[in-house]
C-alpha cells in the first residue's frame, strides 16, 4: 500500500473520533477519558471501548507511526460503531446522504479496494 493510501486512512479517521468524543459522558470519568486498565472503574465501565478506541487513536497520538494493517483494524471498529449508532430509518442507506452514512460508504469502498 502506498503512503498516500496510509494517509487516506489515517485521515478516515477523523470522522469517527468526532463521533465517538460526542457520544462519550465525561462528567463522571475520574481519568477525562483517558482508560486505565488498571482501574476497577475503567473496567467496568459501558463506555469502554470508546475510550480504549480513542487512547489508540486520538489526534495526540501518532497514528502514523503504526501501520496499515493496525489502522485498518481500528478502522473496521470505527465502522462498527458508526453502523451500530445509526437509528433504523437508515436501514436504507443507499438512499441517506447524512454524514454517519456517507462516511461509512466511503470508508468500506476504501477498504475493501486496499
């Protein structure tokens, strides 16, 4: 995979970060999102794996650095969790032109193609 289709996918990520940061409550987190797998609260809390997904993946980390296989993976449970987001009228997602749908049309083209 060339270095412009890495960059196309680290910028794929964009997206899902905005979405997942919105859906987070960070009122009551004791570490501001930061997961700790050492912290009773961490591990048994319903927002888990955003958290871990965003300690992998935010902007302060150096995405670029991993590679193209790691960041597709974390693509695919980015994909995941726009998918599972969506209510039901977008069942018919060839037809929605909302970002959640557009990006997840763009995202699963991109990866399937690379």
């Amino acid at each position: 995979m060339s270095e412009i289709d890495k960059a196309r996918l680290i910028e794929l990520l964009a997206f899902p970060r905005k979405r997942i940061l919105q859906s987070m409550e960070m009122r009551s987190c004791p570490h501001a999102g930061f997961y700790n797998a050492n912290d009773e609260q961490c591990l048994n809390c319903h927002q888990e794996m955003e958290c871990v997904w965003m300690n992998h993946n935010d902007e302060l980390v150096a995405v670029e650095e991993k590679s193209v296989t790691e960041i597709k993976q974390q693509l695919l449970i980015a994909v995941d969790f726009v998918d599972s987001s969506l209510t039901p009228y977008h069942l018919s997602r060839r037809d929605c032109e909302c970002d959640n749908c557009a990006w997840l049309k763009k995202t699963q083209k991109f990866l399937a193609l690379n």
